[in-house]
C-alpha cells in the first residue's frame, strides 16, 4: 500500500489530515505573535500604572489640555482632509487624469517619507518666509507653533488614508448609476450629490475614521512644525525626557485610552452599525 | 423637419474597438431592435448616443436638433440597463423622482401616475434591493419614462431576467414603449426579441452596420450569412445555379422560389423549424424532399433539434412528440423536406456585404 503510494508519488492516507492540521497550527501560531506583538506593549504599559496614578496624570491640568487639543485637532484635520480628500478621490476614480499613476503615487507619498523629514519639509514651505506661510502671514495666519501647524501637519501624514479609503469606495460604485443620473437630466453637481457621495458615504466616514487615528497618534512631523502648544503625544515624549519611564506611564495610558475609545466610536460610526445609517439599511 | 432619431455616418472609437459610418433612423413610437454578438459595438453605440463618449465623426440628430453640443443630462433621452442601475439608496418612488426633481418638479403625482400605469403602485416605498428582477425591470423603464424623454435607449433590458419572467415582460415592454410613443433603440442579442418587439432591425457585427430595415424584410432577405446566422438561419452550403428556379447544393439539386441570381458566392440558408421531417417508408421523390440519417437528437426542452446527416448536413426542429412517432434515433432513417419558400440564397460575408 504505502510502496505503491510512494510509487505514485501520492501521500499515505494519513498525510493529507496532518498536513491540513499543520496548515492552520502554522497559520494560528503566526498570527497569534503578531497580535500578541501589539496587544503586549499595550497590558504592560496600562499594568505599570496605578489607578492613583491616573487619577493624577487626570488633575493635572497640562495633561488635560494636551489631550483635547489633540483630539479638537485630530477631528478638524479629519474634516480638513475629507473636504480637500473627496475631489481629489473623485478625480482619481472617475476623471480623465492625464498622469493617473503619478497622481496615485503623490497621493501615497506620505506613507513612505519619515515623519520628522515631513515637519521640516512643512517648516520650509509654511514658515513665515516660506513660499506659503508668507501668504497666509498676511491673513493672520501663522503655522509654526500654532494649531494651524498641528493640522497642516497631522494632514500631510493622513491624506492616503483619505484620499484611498474614498477612491475605493467612488471605484466600488456602478459608473451606470451615474450614468443613469445624467440621463434623468442630473448635471455633474446633482450626480455627484445625490449619488455619487451618498454611496460613497462608507469610504468618506471610513477615510475620516482613519485620518482621525492616524492624526491623533501623529508625533514627528507635528513635533517640529507645532513643539508647543502640546498636543499629547508630545506631551508624553516630553515626560518621559525630564521624568523617564515610570513617570510618563501614566500619561501614555491616559492618552492610550481616550484615543482608543474615539477610535472605537469613530469606527462604529464608519461601519455603519451605529447612526442613522444602519436602520434605513435593513429594514423598509 | 424629420422627427425621431436619425445617425448620421457616426463613428466612435473606443479604445481599439471602432464603430464604423452608422447611420440609422427610428421614427416616433416605433422600436428598433439592435441585434449584435457580444463585442459588436451595440453598447458603445448607445453610450454615445446618450452622451457618454463623444462621436469621432457624423451626426446625432434628435427631434431635428444636432445632439453633438448637449451634455448627457440635457439630451433628454430615457436610458433602460441590463443591471436597471436603480438607486440603491432610494426608494422606488425616490428613483421615480430622481428626474422629476433634476428638472425641478416638485409634486410625487407624476411619478405615482407612472408607478400606477406600469401596475407597480405598490412598490412605492420598497428599496430597489428587495425586488425580484421583474419588478426592478418595470421601476427602470417608469424611471426612464417618466420625465418624458424623446428618445428610449433600452441596453439588453430582459437579458438579466429568468425565462419564464422575460416572456411575459417582453410583450408588456413592447406594449409600454409603443404607448409611450417615442422612438425607441433597443438593443440586444436574442432574436427571438427582434421578431416579438420590432417594428425594425439592425444588425450590427464587428463594429459595423451590416443590414437595417422593417423586421421581415431582414428575415426575408439578409444581406449576408454573417447576418443571417445572427437571424438563426443556418448553412445549407454553397449554392450553384442550376437552371429554372433550381440550386445545386453539395451535389444536391433543390428547388427554390424565383430564379436564383447568376452572381457567385451564394450560400443556401433555412431554418431548422422549416424543415419538416416524414417517416423514410414514404417516397422521397416530393419536392426538395431527402432520405437522411438520424446523427444526433438533443433535447431543447419543448422542441427537440434533430441533427441529420447524408448528402446534406441538415437540422430540424421538432416538437418532443415526434421523436417517437418518427421513431428519432441515431442511425435511424427519416426524410427531411426543405420547403422552396424557406429557402434563403444568401451572399458569403465579405464578398457582397457592399
């Protein structure tokens, strides 16, 4: 039986259950590390610190307001990024762009160039001699070392997020849909209105979900451009520097667990399975 | 001042893919049926129409007015599509709406008339989702009508539907757009279609308009056997003159009505439900009449195609219940006749497709 199955080159009976069990043993091991990589950091750091501890980091009042400007900040540049973000995703998915490829790779530009090269690339150009800041001087509006700085810098590192997220989302429609709008007499306007965007409302809140992360956990590019005022992770490096480890524990929880609940509802929210979304859906 | 539709040598490039000088005309309440393989163009010709892709060359002209500077929402045209494209985030009564409210109609009255008309009053306020293929058909074309457009582009409209559900569909349909009273192009690939929906036909091959005329006189006289293949002639083979109102084919000599044209290329076509099939006992010396041999009996559900083979390669139509009483069986021997009235002397693609 078994000379005859290694004549043929095929396994013995046995063998194709082992090798299907090893498949999922080898499959679960190695995604197991990997959440495991994430999620340890994470318990050890939130062990280190005691309730006391928090309750501290929560009466000091420069923690506080560290905090909410990042979330107030993260959640403009959310807004910033879908208002600039979904013309730019239409164009791509849609318009007749005559480089789309280079376009693409522009979009994506920011996933790969270091963070704290972006903040002094900003710094060049948003600087009060700098070929944008001096424009914008004159309207009042400085960046380095304001809120507009932290915004400019938290969309520099957030648009892919945005701009791909609604891409996808404008691709997965039915250009027929939109075809079927223009023939009802819809110009590009109501098309883009009344079918285009709400079909694609998943991707926007999608897109902004992940821009309001991405820009909340935001450290190197904001660093420079922004050192103060504060936003929380700042905050956190800068404990750590005068305290060390222990002493910005306290901190770093805090902030883990503020931007983790948002994120969690920001996400809800996106999904669909929370707001007013989720009952026009199922049900009527 | 001519009405209805009217191309004008259009020409359209598509990527590689061109439509070639297509000139078609359509006249108010009547329906043109597009016929085509799949590839042929028929889609990129109604993108074009509607204002999708912009015409290389020639002429769009409806109601007398030049399409070529209107945008696809001012052309007022109705477009039906084989998926309906029906507004997922609306309601029916909603989709019904969408062109009212473009044009700045505020009342529902006219679309609840058009839902009313159509018999789908009671969809009103379902979501397209949760509606079977044929009601999402009739929502697609009350959309399409309800802004009273002056030219109905229908894109293989039934294609999508189950058998049973297009049947009934069909006559409806065709009954809806004559009403209605516009011109409507109406594209598809079934030729069962053509013969129930149109008042006219065109048939369109490889990006080019091989033959457009009133519906029986396609089916009468195809311009070549690319278009009668399309027709569901099939190939008898290739045709001599032999004398009178004669042809010999493959060595056979068969009668044909009127005296066949003495240009070469021709091709001998018929219809399988044409030929009628008699017991081999009889006499084979009637009219166009052949003693052949059952090859093969396949199953189309409520007719049978019966495949013969002998000095001519022939099929036929048959209803299920003469495989028993002509006793149908590989091998078997029959005689089939091919009426001279169901003969077709066709031009070879290519040679005479002028």
């Amino acid at each position: 039986m078994t000379a005859q199955a290694a004549r043929t080159g095929a396994f013995p009976a046995a063998w194709p259950g082992l090798r299907r069990g090893l498949f999922y043993a080898v499959t679960w091991l190695l995604a197991g590390l990997l959440l495991a990589f994430i999620v340890l950091p994470l318990v050890r750091l939130t062990l280190a610190t005691s309730p006391s501890q928090l309750a501290d980091a929560v009466r000091t009042a420069e923690i506080r307001s560290a905090i909410w400007l990042s979330l107030r900040d993260a959640a403009l540049t959310a807004v910033v990024a879908a208002v600039l973000g979904i013309p730019l995703a239409w164009l791509l998915a849609r318009g007749r762009l005559p480089a789309r490829s280079v376009v693409q790779g522009v979009v994506d530009l920011p996933l790969a160039v270091p963070h704290s090269v972006v903040g002094i690339g900003l710094l060049f150009v948003l600087s009060r001699r700098g070929w944008v800041g001096a424009q914008t001087g004159h309207l009042g509006i400085s960046f380095y070392g304001t809120e507009w700085g932290i915004v400019a810098g938290m969309l520099f590192v957030s648009v892919p997020f945005m701009v791909d997220s609604v891409r996808l989302a404008i691709e997965g429609i039915d250009p027929r849909l939109e075809q079927a709008a223009r023939s009802l007499g819809a110009g590009p306007w109501l098309t883009f209105s009344r079918v285009t965007l709400p079909l694609a409302a998943r991707g926007v809140f999608a897109g902004m979900a992940l821009t309001y992360a991405r820009s909340i956990s935001e450290f190197g590019a904001v660093a420079i451009l922004a050192y103060f005022p504060m936003t929380a992770p700042v905050k956190v490096y800068a404990l750590y520097l005068q305290n060390g480890l222990q002493q910005s524990a306290a901190a770093s929880v805090l902030l883990l667990l503020v931007t983790l609940s948002t994120f969690v509802v920001f996400r809800a929210l996106a999904s669909g399975r929370v707001g007013p979304r989720a009952t026009r859906h199922g049900h009527e | 001042m001519s009405s209805g539709l009217e191309l004008r040598q259009l020409t359209v490039r598509a990527g590689a893919f061109r439509l070639e000088t297509v000139t078609l005309q359509i006249a108010p309440g009547r329906i043109l049926v597009l016929l085509g393989p799949s590839g042929a163009g028929k889609t990129v010709l109604i993108e074009t129409i509607a204002g999708f892709r912009r015409p290389l060359s020639g002429q769009i002209v409806l109601d007398g007015r030049d399409l070529a500077s209107l945008p696809a929402e001012a052309r007022r045209i109705g477009l039906v599509f084989q998926q309906y494209a029906l507004f997922p985030h609306l309601s029916v009564l909603g989709n019904v709406r969408f062109g009212l409210r473009a044009r700045g109609e505020r009342s529902a009255e006219p679309a609840r008339a058009m839902l009313a008309r159509l018999g789908i009053a009671g969809l009103a306020p379902r979501r397209p989702a949760n509606l079977s293929g044929g009601e999402q058909q009739r929502v697609a074309l009350a959309r399409a009508l309800v802004t009273d457009p002056r030219l109905v582009l229908l894109d293989e409209p039934l294609a999508a539907l189950d058998a049973p559900t297009r049947d009934g569909l069909r006559d409806e349909l065709g009954r809806t757009l004559r009403a209605a009273g516009v011109p409507a192009l109406y594209v598809t690939h079934d030729q069962i279609e053509a013969h129930s929906l149109a008042d006219d036909v065109a048939v369109l091959i490889g990006g080019r308009l091989r033959q457009a005329g009133p519906v029986q006189a396609l089916f009468d006289a195809p311009a070549d056997t690319d278009v009668a293949r399309f027709l569901g002639l099939e190939q008898l083979g290739p045709a001599a003159p032999a004398g009178g109102c004669s042809v010999t084919v493959c060595g056979v000599r068969l009668h044909v009505t009127g005296k066949p044209p003495a240009a070469g290329g021709l091709v001998a076509m018929y219809r399988a439900e044409d030929v009628q099939l008699s017991p081999a006992t009889e006499a084979a010396d009637a009219v166009n009449t052949l003693r052949l041999t059952v090859k093969a009996v396949v199953s189309l559900g409520p007719v049978v195609r019966v495949e013969l083979a002998g000095p001519l390669a022939v099929a036929a139509l048959v209803f299920r219940g003469a495989v028993p009483a002509l006793n149908l069986r590989p091998g078997q021997p029959v005689c089939a006749a091919l009426p001279p009235a169901s003969l077709r002397l066709v031009p070879v693609a290519g040679v005479c497709s002028g």
